[in-house]
C-alpha cells in the first residue's frame, strides 16, 4: 500500500482542488470523512455504551457533528459536547448542526459526561489548528485525557501540530486517528506518534493528483 505524509499546506491545496476545481462538495467529503469515521468506531471493539463526541466549529467539528448523527441514527447513545460560538461556525458545521438538531442530538455542557465517556470522538481541531490552546478548549483536551474511554481522534489529535508534531499548549491522546486522504507529517513524529495511537488513513475523495484507476 503506498504510505506518503502530506503538509498542513498540501491537505488545504488538496482540498480546494476537490471542492473548487473538481466539483465536489464540500458537505460530500465531510460526509466521507464522519463515515470512515463511524465505520472504525462500529469496527473497533469499543462499549458504545456512552459514547460523547468533542466538537468544535470549524469543519473537523462538523465531521464529528456528523459522526454523533450516524451514530444516533443506529441507536448508539451519544451527545455532543460543543465548544467555541456556534454563528462563528463554518457553513458545512453549520449545517451539521441544522441536522443534529432535527435529529434531536442531545448536546451536553457538562464536562462530567466526557470524563466518564466510554467512547470519545476528538473533533475540536484539525489542521486548522493555528495557535495555542487556552481556556475551555484546555479544559476539554484535559477532560478527555482524564477519561477511561477508547479515544478516536478525527483527522488529528487535537492539540497536535500536523506539520511538526509539536503539542500547542495541551494535546488529546488518542488510541486511534482517523486521518484523511493521507497521513500528517506531524504525526510521524515520536510525539506525534505518542497522540495520535493507531492511525488509519481514510480515503475520502481528495487526491494529490486527479485519481483514475481500473478497480480490481
Ligand atoms: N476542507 C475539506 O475539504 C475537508 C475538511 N475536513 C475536516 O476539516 C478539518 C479542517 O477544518 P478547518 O480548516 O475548518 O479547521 P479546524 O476545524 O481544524 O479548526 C479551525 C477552527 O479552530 C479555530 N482555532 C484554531 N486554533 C485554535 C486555538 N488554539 N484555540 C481556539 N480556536 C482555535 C479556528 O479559528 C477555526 O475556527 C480537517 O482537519 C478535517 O477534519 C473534512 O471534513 C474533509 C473535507
Ligand atoms: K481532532
């Protein structure tokens, strides 16, 4: 299988070509993404017995908004524990959230119901992270590694640079990531390594070039 680590510059080049160029939309990929996501989790041996998703308003929040939907879908009990002001969010976790709400998602503030998560999903930052992490996202990074639960980081864990490893401040540490298109240079890194657990990297429809194979 061919293994190539890309660039936080390269996932955003990669991106845009697919949306903006190619044509698909955004809301397809991020669509991709939660359910490569959902499939792990389904995969894993985990008790989704109290399964909380972490989500902040950029769109590795709204993968995650996603994941609690499919997963709500399939009678698994999960709640969304959102940080960051909901108007600031992007148009695709916008709509995320517009979804979970028809769906009646229950959406908790209580960090209590992190802590004794049996399952968590990592969804505050992917590699939109671009500075240190203080206050509530702090406290929520801290909640998740105090907890037992199986944690699943999506696309990075949060707190991690994907360019060089290096924690911003406070980093999840994950039992496993599902990383998208291609592996994170940064979390090649020993520390990286450390945060980031297994990591399985999910093919969602973006490619460094246009992709056209015979299936076999
Ligand atoms: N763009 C695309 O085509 C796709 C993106 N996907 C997901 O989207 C992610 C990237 O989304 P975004 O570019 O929205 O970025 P993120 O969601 O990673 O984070 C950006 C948000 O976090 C805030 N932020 C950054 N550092 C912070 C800090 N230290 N403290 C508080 N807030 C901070 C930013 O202001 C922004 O609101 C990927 O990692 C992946 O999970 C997937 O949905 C698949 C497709
Ligand atoms: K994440």
């Amino acid at each position: 299988m061919m293994s190539k680590a890309i660039t936080i510059a390269e996932a955003q080049r990669y991106d845009a070509h697919t949306t903006n160029e190619i044509g698909i939309p955004a809301l397809v990929l991020m669509e991709r993404a939660a359910l490569a996501t959902f499939n792990n989790i389904l995969n894993d041996d985990f008790d989704l017995s109290r399964v909380v998703v972490v989500a902040a308003v950029g769109n590795n929040g709204g993968d995650g908004i996603a994941v609690a939907r499919l997963l709500h879908i399939r009678g698994i009990d999960v709640e969304v524990y959102l940080l960051g002001d909901p108007d600031k969010a992007t148009p695709q976790t916008q709509q995320q959230l517009k979804i979970a709400n028809y769906y009646h998602i229950p959406f908790t503030t209580d960090l209590n119901h992190v802590v004794n998560a049996t399952v968590i999903i990592d969804a505050i930052f992917g590699v939109g992270l671009s500075r240190e992490i203080h206050g509530k996202f702090a406290d929520a990074i801290n909640a998740i590694n105090a907890a037992d639960a199986k944690t699943v980081a999506i696309d990075v864990p949060s707190g991690i640079n994907a360019d060089t490893g290096e924690v911003m401040g406070v980093a999840v540490v994950a039992d496993s990531t599902v990383t998208m298109a291609y592996n994170k240079i940064g979390l090649l890194t020993a520390t990286g390594k450390r945060h980031s657990g297994t990591v399985h990297v999910a093919d969602i429809g973006i490619y460094a070039q246009d992709r056209l194979e015979h299936a076999r």
